[in-house]
C-alpha cells in the first residue's frame, strides 16, 4: 500500500492547489534558474503569483551574495519586481540569526565570502576582518583574536588550512558558537561539472573540533521563521517549491509546510519515489505532496 506523496500534477490539479495558497516559497537554483539562466516561464510564473496577490518568497541557500546583488540578478534574468525583502538567504539569515537570536557578544570568525561578510556588515555584527595576505602566517603562531564568539562557516572558494585551524582554535572555546550557513554537499555547474557545497567545509571542521554545527539554511526551520517573523505567515496557507528532497522538501516538512517538487533541478522521480517506498520513517520526509516538471506548468494550468 503507498502512502500520501509523490502526487505528479498538472492543469486543473495545479490550479486547485495554487487557489487554496496564499503564500509560496520558492527554492533559487534548479526552480526560478540553473546558474545564470532563468528556468523558461518562471518570470511570468513569478510575476502572475504575485498579481493574484499571494505572498511570494525566495529562500536560497547560495550564501554567495548579498540580497542587494541578488535584486539585480533576479532583474538581469527578466524576474520584475522582485523585492530585497522578499529574499531570504542563507548568508542573511545568518546576521539576522547572530544579531537577533544568539545576541553574540564579541565577533564572528568568518569562512565564506562576499555574501556573508555584506550582510554581516549590514547587520552590525562585528566580524574579523579577512586576511588578504597570510602567506607568512603559520598553523603554530598565527594571530588569534581573543575578541571572537563565534565561528559561522559557509561557501568558501578561498578556503584553506590556515582558516581550518584559526577556526579549529576558536572552536577549543565550549562557549564559542558554530554556526553553518547550509548543509550542501555540493552544487552542479555547467558542463556536468560540479562545486563542494558549505556543508563539505563544515564537515571539515566538525571533524576537526568534535563538534556539530548549528545550521542555518534549508532544512533547518530558521529562514521559515524570519519570514513568518516579519510577513505574519500561516504554515497552512504556505507551498514550499523546491529541487532537493534532502534540503527544500525536508524544510517545508519541517516547517509544517505543502511542499512541491520541481524536476528542473537535481533530484528526480525516481529518488522520490524512492524515499516514498522506503521503510524507515525519517525517510517520510523526504516524499514532496506534489511533483511538477517545471513551475513552468503552473501557466498552463491559468490558462485553462
Ligand atoms: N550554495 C552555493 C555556493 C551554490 O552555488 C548553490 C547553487 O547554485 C546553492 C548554495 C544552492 O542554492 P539554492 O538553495 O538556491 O538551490
Ligand atoms: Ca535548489
């Protein structure tokens, strides 16, 4: 006997679901775009939601950017009137999360990039500053900044064994906070290739210090709850979409939410399926309700 998920829909079944919802989620890569192109149909996708007046949201692990660099690239990949507010990433939600939640007292030790240390900034939480230069620094004397409180890990293209143990160090401290911006294992690029994701360097570092990270971005409920926080949003009345069952349908379960997967991404129907079949109950979920292959079809089902 199968039990509830995995539903494939389209038209008229789309529409239903979509006129019961106020409010939807949208994961960024392998839903809206893959890289630098704009799934086709997703802009007017986006744009009608938004005209029947439902609550449309962005939620990104990609820590990369800040949400003012994400406004251009939703407005350069034809997305208009995509509004800063309406984005919630993983490097925001981080500064939120330091500034608002763990009130840290000193300041952050960053592995990530220019996404994290902007919104850090803008969130008026004090960071160490990141060495340009630490060609002369070794592993037995490198400079430590007693002043740090807490190490936030995320993508780092400029990670190395210096930053591994400066952070390894500041981790010795019990009281020294460890947060990850996202789990990610890895992402894929053009061409097949692909990128370790934060979560690898995460790994990294729990292995080192002996210690789990608290994780910020999908499947943690965090960015759920900064945008119920300032938008006043009925888990009932929200569709998370998302393209990875272990991140994006993982957060709508635990958040309490419908949720809905998109094939134009990494997972497909048969690891859905998969899951669906599975015996072990944690596996449960992992089974999207809904499977559309492409939010692309959410147009012919107005059209109808
Ligand atoms: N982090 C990095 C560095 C990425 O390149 C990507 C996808 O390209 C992601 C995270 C995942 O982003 P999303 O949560 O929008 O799928
Ligand atoms: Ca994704």
């Amino acid at each position: 006997v199968s039990s509830k998920g995995c539903q494939k829909i389209k038209g008229s079944q789309i529409r239903d679901l979509l006129n019961a919802k106020r409010f939807v989620l949208f994961d960024c890569d392998g839903v809206i775009w893959n890289g630098e192109t704009a799934v086709p149909g997703a802009p007017e996708v986006v744009s009608l939601l938004k005209q029947q007046g439902k609550g449309v949201f962005f939620v990104t692990n990609n820590c990369t950017r800040p949400r003012e660099t994400y406004v251009q690239k939703f407005s350069r990949l034809g997305f208009a009137d995509v509004a800063q507010e309406e984005i919630f990433s993983s490097a925001y939600c981080s500064a939120v999360y330091l500034r608002d939640v763990a009130k840290v007292q000193g300041k952050v030790f960053v592995i990530g990039g220019n996404g994290v240390y902007k919104e850090l900034r803008d969130a008026g939480v004090p960071f160490v500053e990141e060495e340009t230069d630490v060609s002369g620094e070794s592993i037995y004397d490198c400079p430590l900044d007693s002043e740090v409180k807490a190490v936030l890990v995320g993508y780092d293209e400029k990670f190395n064994f210096l930053k591994l143990a400066k952070a390894c160090c500041y981790l010795r401290n019990a009281d020294c906070l460890f947060l990850a911006t996202d789990p990610d294992p890895w992402h894929p690029l053009r061409g097949g290739r692909v990128t370790p994701g934060s979560g690898s360097l995460t790994a990294a570092l729990e292995t080192a210090t002996e210690r789990k990270a608290t994780v910020i971005g999908k499947p943690s409920r965090f960015m759920f709850e900064c945008i119920a926080n300032q938008f006043g949003v009925d888990p009932a009345l929200a569709l998370m979409i998302g393209d990875r069952l272990e991140t994006d349908i993982l957060f709508g379960a635990n958040c309490g939410l419908d949720t809905m997967l998109t094939l134009t991404g990494v997972s497909q129907m048969d690891e859905a399926e998969g899951y669906k079949d599975s015996d072990a109950l944690e596996k449960k979920n992992f089974v999207p309700d809904y499977v559309v292959d492409s939010i692309a079809d959410f147009l012919e089902a107005q059209e109808e």
